[in-house]
C-alpha cells in the first residue's frame, strides 16, 4: 500500500517486542543493548530459529495494523539489536575478538573492531523487507542503523580517521538501501541516535555521511535521533545536542523523541520543511496514554509547523517494552491521531 495521504499519519519508530518464546527478555533487559553477537539471547524451540522469527513477525505486523498504525515495519523482530544485525555483516568487521570502549551511558562496551576496508557482502535486510511487504495490507517501513552510528559503535583499527571510517559505512549502507527499495518498501529509516551523543563528531560530518547513504535512494526517508532506549537511559535532557543541522540533510522526515524528555518543541521552528516524526508515547513508563493525552502532544506541535508536516510515533523503538503495554499505547497512538484529524475537519 502506498504512503498515506491523510494528514498526521501515524508509525512506530522500527522495534516492537519480542515475544518470550523467541527471546529470553529477562537476560536481554538485564545488559547492555548489544553491539556484538549476542546468541544467548534466542530461546531454543522445536523449529528452527528462522522459521520462528517469520511467525513472530507475522504477528508483530498484524498487531501494528490491529492498532490502527498507518506505516508498519517488520518489528525488527529477527535482531539482538537495532544495529548489530548490520553491522556484523560487513567485511572488514571483527566482530568475534571485540574491544571494550566506553558506551554513550558511560559504561564500558563490547564493540566489534574495524579491521579492514568495510564492504557489503552481501544482501542484509532485503529478504526482511520483502518478507513485509508480502504480509502487511498497510504502507510499510524497513530501518537500518546509520553510517555515523555505526563509525561510534566501533574500534577503528584501520582507517585512522573516523570521518573516513564512517564514510564507508556510508557506502555500504547506501548499496543496502538500492535493493531495499527494490523489494516496494514505502518508507526507509537510519537511526543515528549517536549524532546526539557525539555533536561535535557530528558538526563535522554527520550530514555528508547521512547524504551520502541516501544518495540516490527515491521515496520517503527518514532519519532518527534519540537519547536512548528508556530501558537503558532513564533522565533525558529537555533539548538536542545535535538538531537543526540535519534541516539540511536529504531526508524527507526528521524524527524525534517528545514524550519522555517533555522536549521543549520551539526546536521544530529549525527544522525547515522537514516533516517530522514526532515521539508522543512515553515508553520510560508502563502507564498506557490515553488517546486524548496523545492528542495533546500532537496537537503541541502544530504551534510550530503545520499539520502536513506531522506525524505520529511512540519516543524510540518498543523493544524493551513489556507487549501488552506496547500494544496498548500503539491503540492510543492511532486513536489520538484521529482526534487530531477530526478536530481539523480533515
């Protein structure tokens, strides 16, 4: 299905819960989001741990578009996390002797090793896209961890130089995303909640690298900023470090978080005719929003842009989310967009 017309359509940010069949979400919530191989984290089932994963994200889908969600993504379903499963695969890439550097939450962090030229090997998240495509009835959104990203999750041993470094990341992702996009996939999202930890890295080459991965690649796409999942980071600042800047990158969608650091919205203004994706669900809580709550954060947001410029999202992906509460603030998600509309005759 194509991309909605309606105004304030309403998506999730890329991860939904998985179930405790297939993950072990005690032992996954117990440690650091993974930046290397985490196999311990899938339980062991009567069939093989592909074919589950597919039922899984059947479901995951399904239940999205259940709660009246607009744009759907596979939930992100078959990953330990929402960057490793990427950045695993590229030659180049070391990810079974790691190194141990100090993570955006100031913990030491087990992240693979930059050995040699970074390439893509091979085909990733194209079977993922093509496989939701086939199975969802509404637009669709397939996610990959940025270039810049995926430079600070890793020990360079090779380039020297972390713009370099990032920069083939960049092409790499960029390759990805072409035969994404051939799979009919509506929406194409990089998540690059590392330009908010590293502004200064960022300042510098955050949006030549973020341009460089988009190069060439049609349709909606989108770029996602974050402070951290709320499972692992509890106090957000009310502002970004890093913002305004990406008004003149060559994404269509700028999305943010809103809900949980009450983010002062004034940022908005600096954001050009960028349409923004904004966070309306709190997921550092387990209390399910109304939909008249979510409401009045949507509707907060057009005293600064307009409402062709808006859509709906929860702060971050739902991963670490517990499943009954992400599927009722999803429901509350969708219901609250509708006020919107209706309130604006549309």
């Amino acid at each position: 299905m194509a991309y909605p017309t309606h105004l304030i359509p309403t998506t999730v940010v890329g991860s939904y819960p998985q179930p405790d069949s297939l993950v072990d979400r005690a032992m996954l919530s117990s440690r650091l989001v993974p930046r290397v191989h985490a196999p311990e984290i899938w339980r062991k089932g009567e069939t093989d741990l592909a074919a589950r994963q597919d039922e899984a994200t059947i479901a995951a889908i399904r239940e999205m578009e259940e709660a009246g969600i607009d744009i759907v993504s596979d939930g992100e379903i078959r990953r330990e996390s929402y960057s490793n499963y990427f950045a695993l695969s590229l030659e180049g890439i070391d990810g079974d002797n790691p190194a141990e550097v100090i993570g955006r939450t100031g913990a030491i962090t087990r992240v693979p090793r930059v050995v040699g030229a970074i390439r893509r090997a091979h085909a990733v998240e194209v079977r993922d896209a093509a496989f939701l495509c086939q199975h969802a009835t509404r637009a669709t959104k397939i996610t990959m961890p940025g270039p810049f990203t995926m430079g600070q999750q890793a020990k360079d041993e090779f380039y020297g130089d972390d713009e370099a470094m990032a920069m083939a990341y960049a092409v790499a992702v960029n390759e990805e995303l072409h035969a994404i996009k051939a799979t009919g996939v509506d929406v194409i999202q990089l998540d690059e909640p590392w330009m908010q930890a590293r502004p200064e890295q960022a300042m510098r080459y955050g949006v030549k690298v973020l341009n460089r991965a988009l190069e060439g690649i049609g349709g909606t796409t989108v770029v996602h900023l974050c402070f951290g999942y709320a499972a692992v980071v509890s106090s957000k600042p009310s502002g970004y470090s890093f913002l305004p800047q990406l008004a003149d990158s060559a994404a269509m969608q700028i999305s943010i978080e809103a809900a949980q650091p009450k983010l002062d919205l004034g940022v908005l203004r600096d954001l050009g005719s960028k349409t923004v994706m904004l966070g309306v669900l709190d997921l550092g809580t387990t209390e399910v929003e109304t939909a008249e709550v979510v409401a009045e954060r949507l509707s907060a947001a057009l005293k600064f842009i307009a409402p062709e410029r808006l859509v709906g999202a929860p702060d971050c992906g739902m991963k670490y989310t517990p499943h009954a509460i992400a599927r009722g603030k999803l429901k509350a998600l969708a219901d609250g967009a509708a006020i919107v509309r209706r309130r604006l005759g549309a």
